[in-house]
C-alpha cells in the first residue's frame, strides 16, 4: 500500500503542475497580447509559418510552456516535467 500511495501523491502532484503551468501561461499570454508582444510577432513574422503560430493560442500555450517546463527541468532535473505543455497547452481559461 506504500507503493500505491507514492504513486497516487506522484499523479497527483502532476496534476497540480500541469493546472498551476497552465495558469501561469494564461498570464504570461494575456500579459503578452496586453503589452501589444503577439501583435508585433505577427507583424514582424519573417514568414507565413510563423505569423501563423504567432496568431494561434493553442500553439502560443505550448510553447511558451515548453520553454518554461525546459528550464524547471533543467534547474530540477525532473524530466516528467517536459510532459507537462502536451496537457496544460489544452486548458483555456
């Protein structure tokens, strides 16, 4: 039963990173399109490519997730952590 417990507190504690990852990307998002940054990047996008992924809010989740999940697992040395953008990019307050 002390396995199964672990193992319970560990999905659960994933869950609540990837809920507490998701809320922290909405701010950086609405901050992002609030100081005018997601417009710039789509007036500026070298290529169609990019404007793109510059107009698209699931895409501008993941990555940003991405890039914030990379460097808690670098400071941490988790690597569940790189997991984490496939399931909180989806969240949309």
């Amino acid at each position: 039963t002390c396995v199964r417990l672990f193992v319970c507190d560990m999905i659960l504690d994933f869950v609540l990173l990837v809920l507490l990852t998701s809320l922290i990307v909405n701010f950086l998002r609405t901050l992002a399109e609030k100081w005018g940054f997601i417009e710039w990047a789509q007036i500026n996008a070298p290529n169609d490519f990019f404007y793109k992924l510059a107009s698209c809010a699931f895409c501008q989740s993941f990555w940003i997730a991405f890039v914030l999940c990379t460097i808690l697992a670098i400071v941490t040395g988790e690597w569940y952590l790189m997991a984490i953008p496939v399931f909180s990019c989806n969240i949309q307050w």
